[in-house]
C-alpha cells in the first residue's frame, strides 16, 4: 500500500500537466459544437484515453523488467527525471517566446480548421495523436511510468496506478464530452466561453504548466539522486 500512494504522490503531477493540455480542450470543444459531435467527440476522447494508456503502459513495461525498482537504479531514475525536467524548461522558454504580442491574435493548427468534417476513424486518430504523440504528454507519461516502475508496484498494483494517471489526465478532454452529452445545449455556451479563453491565453497557460512540471520533476530526480 505504502508503494501504490508513493506512485501515486509521483505521478499525480504529471497527470494535472497532461490534463491542463489547451490545444486538446479547444480541438474537443470545437468538435463538440460540430454537426456530427455526438458521433467524432467521443471518438475523440476514446482515442485520447487510449493512446495515453498506451503510451504509459509501454514505459511501465520496459522500465520494470529493467530494475526502476532496484535501490541502485534510484540515481539512474532520478538522472532521468532531471533531464526530462530539463527537456519541460526549455519547451518553457519556446511557449514563452510564442506567446502572441498585444493585439496579436494567436496562432492555431491549421488542422483544427477540418475538425467538424472529421469522421469517426480520423477523430479517433486525432485523439491517440494528441495525447501519445505529443511531446509534452509523451514526457509526462514516460514520468509517470517510471514513478509507478520505480515503486515496485506487482502487476495489478501497477495497472491500477496508471489507470488513475489515464484517468486524472483525461478529466479535461473526456469529462467535457461526458457532460455534453449529459446536458446538450445547456454546456453550449461555457464551453465556447472556455474555449475562446483558452485560445487567447495558450502559450501562457502552456508557459506556466511547463515552467512548474519543470521545477517540480527536477526536484523529484535530484531527491532520488540523493536519496
């Protein structure tokens, strides 16, 4: 038990830093106002589930035949985690440096302009692209599995560990497209207020997520170096 709450106490961090995605949130909410958003908006969120499981579970893999758990391999681990630490400062700096200048409008994907032609197949591939394929949420997830590897965790302890990661970084993805199709039109309007403030203000939400995912995933390998 100690060990599944220290998995979780290290992963929790990643899992709030994949959830505050803005780029994701508006592409759902931009489906979720299309013809067909009952049918691609989940496809969506089915793909975002999967890929980031996916992508979690193969660290996890990989990482615990390899000895995360072992007490000599903490200093290895911790390496690791600082320079993917490192890896979030500089993606800092670069969405610092991205933000739009006053008056400026900011930039979107242009790929964002097709979202509400999108079939079942392509939503469902946006989806897994957007969460694995990313390079922040894919640092986030390799974070995460190493925490869950590193706590030594059998195999059902760390099944249940990365489906709450899965879980907790899907809130802002998934959780939108669950109360849409609970409500319908009564989310219409926060959903496009979230949506337009989000555009406004993505690289520095995105600058402040990183920033913070930095120092503290940097903190936590120079606690296993030390250790």
């Amino acid at each position: 038990m100690v060990g599944f709450g220290q998995a979780l106490g290290e992963l929790l961090p990643s899992a709030v830093g994949v959830a505050l995605s803005p780029i994701p949130i508006i592409a759902v909410v931009l489906m979720l106002m299309s013809p067909n958003a009952g049918r691609t908006a989940p496809a969506l969120a089915l793909g975002w589930v999967a890929g980031l499981a996916a992508a979690t579970a193969v660290v996890v893999l990989v990482a615990d035949p390899a000895g995360a758990a072992r007490e000599g391999a903490r200093p290895v681990v911790g390496w690791i985690k600082v320079v993917l630490g490192l890896l979030f400062l500089v993606l800092a700096a670069g969405q610092w440096r991205k933000r739009p200048r006053p008056g400026e409008a900011p930039e979107l994907p242009g790929w964002m302009a097709a979202i509400d032609r999108m079939s079942f197949g392509k939503a469902l591939g946006l989806g897994a692209v957007l969460s694995a394929a990313n390079p922040k949420n894919l640092t986030l997830a390799v974070a995460a599995a190493l925490a869950v590897a590193q706590a030594g965790l059998g195999g059902g302890g760390a099944a249940a560990a990365v489906a709450v990661f899965v879980v907790l970084g899907s809130l802002t993805v998934a959780g939108p497209v669950l109360v849409y199709l609970a409500l319908r039109d009564r989310v219409r309007a926060p959903l496009l207020a979230a949506k337009d403030w989000l555009v406004r203000e993505n690289a520095t939400v995105m600058f402040i997520v990183l920033l913070v995912l930095g120092v503290v995933i940097i903190g936590k390998g120079i606690t296993s170096i030390t250790a």
